[in-house]
C-alpha cells in the first residue's frame, strides 16, 4: 500500500494543544516511535541488539511543518534512509494525513551508533549498514485502528 516503511497512528486527544492541533513537541515522540518500528523491521527486536553491544542514540532532529494535524485524523509516517556514515545514519520521516492525502510534515532525525555498555561513538557493523540500505520498503506497521482496506 505505501512505497517505504510505514507506520500509522491516529491522534489522540491528549495530543493536541490550546490551538487543537498536534502539539509540536509530539512530532518528535511520533518521530522516535516510527523509527524504533523501522529498526524492529530492518534489525529485528531492538533488545537483541542492545543485548550484543549496540545502541543508537539521537543526535539531531529537524521538523518542517506544512500542514496542522487534528484529533483523530490517521497519519503515515514514512521513513527511508537518507544517509549513513561510519558512526551515524540520517533517516528522512514524511508525515500525510490517511484521508485527505496532504503533507503535514516532513523531517530527518540522525543517531549515532554506540557501544551501549560504555556509550561512546562505535563504528556501524557491515550488516546493519546493509540492511539500513535495503530498508523496509512496503511494510507497514497500523496502530491507528483504521481500516486501509475499506472493508
């Protein structure tokens, strides 16, 4: 259904603020959840990862917003990789409304790879740069209820 990983979710109430609107620090919450489900499906459960030495922390994260977001409209968070480095990758994070099909935001967030007993800068292993190349394209993770289908 969508070209490149996919996450959806709908907007809760809490969400938005005194403009009823998504909150623009929620973005980057929505951003970070998208995210961990795109390295679940490229790198398979994140624990497992942590668990032979590796993790991934942010460094960077811009947002460019176009259009606002509302109480219960179903957003697609797609994500591709945009750029990896030795230590870092740049993931490019586009958010549409379901419904309506407008852009509402579009942004990068960039991790760095760490040794996650000591924290410190280590070098991505040649698979997991693979598989960042390879990414998730048509996989899509629905937590939003919604029903793509129609049915």
């Amino acid at each position: 259904m969508f070209d490149d990983f996919c996450y959806l979710l709908r907007v809760r109430y809490s969400e938005c603020d005194a403009q009823q609107v998504v909150f623009n620090a929620k973005y980057v919450e929505y951003i970070d959840i998208a995210a961990t489900e795109f390295m679940r499906a490229i790198w398979g459960d994140y624990n497992k990862m942590i668990a032979a030495g590796l993790d991934c922390q942010v460094v960077n994260v811009t947002v460019d917003w176009k259009a606002p977001a509302r109480f219960d409209d179903v957003l697609a968070i797609s994500i591709k990789t945009a750029k990896i480095g030795v230590t870092s990758y740049t993931l490019s994070v586009d958010f549409t409304n379901v419904n309506t099909q407008q852009s509402i935001a579009s942004a990068q967030i960039t991790y760095v790879m760490i040794d996650s007993t000591h924290h410190t800068k280590t070098e991505i292993p040649a698979n997991m740069k693979t598989q960042l190349q390879t990414g998730a394209a048509g996989i899509t993770v629905n937590h939003s209820g919604a029903d793509l289908n129609g049915a």
